[in-house]
C-alpha cells in the first residue's frame, strides 16, 4: 500500500519527483567527489577536480535557495 501511494504522488507530480530525485542523485555524487578530491590531495593548485566540486556544489546551492523560490514566487503571480 505505501508504495501504491508513493507511485501515485509521483504520477501526480513528475516534475518534482524528477527535480528531488536528481537532488539526491547529484547530492551522492558531489560526496563522491568531495572523497576523491581529498585523495588527490590540497586545493592549493588551480583548477582540478576541486573547483568542479564547489562550482558544482555552489550552483546545486543556488538553484534551491534563489532559483526555486524565485520560481514558485513567478508561478504564483502567473496564476493569480
């Protein structure tokens, strides 16, 4: 039953199941690469796989703190 229930909110709203499933989806990855950047060692050279994983992280920071409010903000005036 739960998962009947789980499918159904997903049919109902894809777009945030889609949205929520790359955020855990790109969440596991930036662990990932936060782990291999510390294997490769300091962030004291330019470039590299660091400034992938901030630049990365930063924007994945922004889109659901400015982006998306700003978002949901314009939908609502468009609806209203």
């Amino acid at each position: 039953m739960v998962l009947a229930s789980f499918l159904a909110a997903v049919r109902s709203n894809p777009v945030a199941a889609a949205l929520e499933l790359g955020s855990l989806v790109l969440s596991f990855l930036l662990l990932l690469g936060v782990v291999a950047a510390l294997a490769t060692g300091s962030p004291g050279r330019p470039g590299g796989l660091w400034l992938v994983v901030v630049a990365v992280g930063a924007a994945f920071a922004c889109f659901w703190t400015v982006g998306w409010p700003l978002l949901e903000r314009l939908r609502e005036r468009i609806a209203a």
